[in-house]
C-alpha cells in the first residue's frame, strides 16, 4: 500500500491531485465571493424588472440613464411601452403591466375604478400652454387676445380667441397686421383629438369657456357647445397624434407654418432646461386663461407597480430628474429651482385653472368631433 506522504510515484500522484482539487475549490471561492458581492450592491446584480404603460411626452424621462440608475438603486428596472391616455384607459391589455400612467385624470380614474384600485400616484404634472412668437403675442395683444397674466407671463384669453374663431377670422383680417398677414384662420394648431391627450385637454378648456365658464356635465351641455368646439379641430385639416408633432414644427418650420402651437409646458421649460439653443430669442410661451393641468397619475397594478409610484412622488433624486425634464412634481421647490437656473419666465402657480370634465363626458364629446371628420 502507498501512503499519500510516500515518496514513490503514487505519492507523487495523489499529492498533485490533491493540490489540483485544492486550487479548484479556492478558485470556486474566490468566484463565489465576486458574484455575491456582486449581487449584493446597489448598482448590479439582479434587478426586479416593472413593466408600464405610459403617454408618450414621458418616455424620454423614463429612459434617461439618470433616471435608469435612479431606480435600479432600489433594486428595479422599469421598462415602459407607450400609447395614447384615451387608450391606455379603453383598449391597451393592462394585464401585462405592473403599473398605467396616463397623461390625465379622467383616464386614470377610469383604469381605477375599472380596475378597482384604491390608490394612485400624481408625482408630477404640467399645464397646458401655447408655444408662439413675439410677432404674434404683440398682434394678438394689440387685438385684445393675449394679455399679463397674475405674474411674470402672459396668457391667451381663450373668451375672446373663441370669438375670433367663432367668426372664422382670417390672420390678414386683424387690424394692423404686418407681422403675420396671411391667408388662413387663426387657430391653435392642436394634436388629433381621436388619439391625443394633449387635444382631450385643449377641449377641457374650450368647452368650460364654450359653456359659460362652467364644466361641461350633461347631455343638453354637450349638444349647445359641441359645434363650436368642434369646428377648432375640423378646420386644422390634418393633425398629429403625437404633442411632439407641433412642437417640433413649431421649433424648426418657424412662424409659417405654426404661429400658435398647443402644447405642455413641459415641452418649452425642457428645452430652456436643455439650453440647446432650439428656444430662440423671438419665441414665447403663453398660457391659456383658463388653462388645465395635465396630471400625470399613475395607477398600479401590481406591488412593484406600487413601488414605482411611490418612488416617483416620494424620492428627491427621482424628483429632482422629473423637474429638469420640465414637469412639476409633488416638491414645488425642485421645480422652482430648475425654472431659475434656466431663467425661464415660468410662474410659481397658475391660479386661472379648472378640471376637465369626467372621463365619459370627454369620450362623449371626442367621438361626436370623431364623427364629424
């Protein structure tokens, strides 16, 4: 028999095999302890993937690296898919969705009640407001349209637009037009009212100003305001289904083809924030008078779902993040911060707005103007 401290040729044997196991096992080791590490820390390893469906104007925040790495520091990759508020609430199939986040109250409630949620999330959200130029704000001052607002900004009296349009007002039709002397109807260029929320939002306001300044709430309402309104989306011809359409047509066509261009103020606060140049000296941001928020709720749909929208309205970085992307979240401050370091001629608070009408009332509405195209 050979013992394993031999000297002969078995020994030999044994003793390399032995060594051989030996550094296998403190390799595995060494391994082991790389990959626990690894799985261990809060910028790898494993993370929990929450998948939403979200309005598009949020998908540029969402997939921000920053943002990314945001939420991966609380164990989460959140991977989004896109579409309309409209259809998020009636068409998308939530089932494969840890969480909703439409662009609008109505359709959030909604997806709540049909849903049966009882908790939601609105970590941030942006009024609407209307991208122009100088040229036009003072032709549309001097006409009574465009007037101070309660702070550093100006607004567009939506009352007296409506009597413009109501009217079928040309722009060479404006006394002491020669900034803008050409031959079509003043009208906000809007996105599709079919696919858009942005468009749903731009009816809240037209209406409750359309019905005495009162919420659109019934049958007999819908009916008395439905022509008017209507016909500011009919006589735009061709619209976009997308808020990022008129905007970048706004920035790059110029005054020509956009001189009044419906958007969020997300949109015009992002590009300041960005200092990209694409704001040039002449454009200006009015808002409406009444204007109406875009909340962005976010309804979930599962507990990491839940997750999510609690980190959005509760996390300082994750906040920090949406303001520079132009939105205003639950902290005024961060908002306020991002707005003065940009410069931008943003007010704290817009105290003329108002609620758009329930989510049936608007569907009501917006398949009758459907109808008419």
């Amino acid at each position: 028999m050979v013992s394993v401290g031999g000297s002969g040729e078995g020994g030999g044997f044994l003793k390399r095999r032995l060594s051989i196991g030996l550094a296998v096992v403190l390799v595995l080791g060494v391994v082991a302890a790389i990959v626990w590490g690894r799985s261990g820390s809060s910028s790898g390893g494993d993370l929990t993937v929450v998948r939403g469906v979200i309005g598009s104007e949020k998908q540029a925040f969402f997939t921000d690296s920053r943002v990314v790495a945001a939420f991966a520091k609380h164990g989460l990759k959140v991977e989004v898919d896109t579409a309309g508020s409209r259809q998020i609430a009636t068409t998308v199939d939530l089932a494969k969705y840890g969480f909703a986040f439409p662009s609008s109250s109505p359709a959030a409630q909604k997806i709540q009640r049909d849903r049966k949620v009882t908790t939601v999330y609105t970590p941030f959200q942006s009024p609407m407001a209307i991208a122009t130029f100088e040229p036009i704000v003072a032709l549309l001052s001097a006409n009574g349209v465009v007037h101070k607002g309660a702070g550093d900004y100006q607004v567009l009296d939506v009352a007296k637009y409506l009597q413009l349009t109501q009217a079928g007002t040309r722009w060479d039709q404006l006394p002491g037009n020669t900034a803008y002397p050409v031959r079509k109807n003043v009208l906000v260029t809007t996105t599709d009212p079919r696919e858009s929320n942005s468009a749903a939002m731009y009816l809240s306001i037209v209406s409750f100003v359309a019905n005495g300044n009162n919420v659109v709430s019934s049958a007999d309402q819908e009916s008395k305001v439905l022509p008017q309104v209507a016909k500011l989306f009919l006589d735009q011809g061709y619209t976009q289904n997308s808020t990022d359409g008129p905007f970048e047509d706004y920035l790059s066509a110029g005054m020509g083809k956009t001189p009044l261009a419906l958007i969020y103020e997300s949109q015009y606060v992002d590009r300041l924030v960005r200092a990209d140049g694409s704001i040039r000296p002449d454009m200006r941001m009015l808002y409406t008078a009444p204007t109406v928020y875009s909340k962005h709720t976010l309804v979930p749909l599962s507990p990491n779902g839940d997750q999510v929208g609690q980190l959005l309205s509760t996390d300082p970085e994750l906040g920090g993040l949406a303001a520079t992307f132009g939105f205003r979240t639950t902290n005024p401050k961060l908002f306020a911060d991002v707005v003065a370091k940009a410069k931008a001629p943003v007010p704290a608070d817009l105290v003329d707005s108002v609620e758009p009408p329930s989510f049936e009332t608007l569907e009501r509405m917006l398949d009758a103007i459907q109808s008419q195209y």
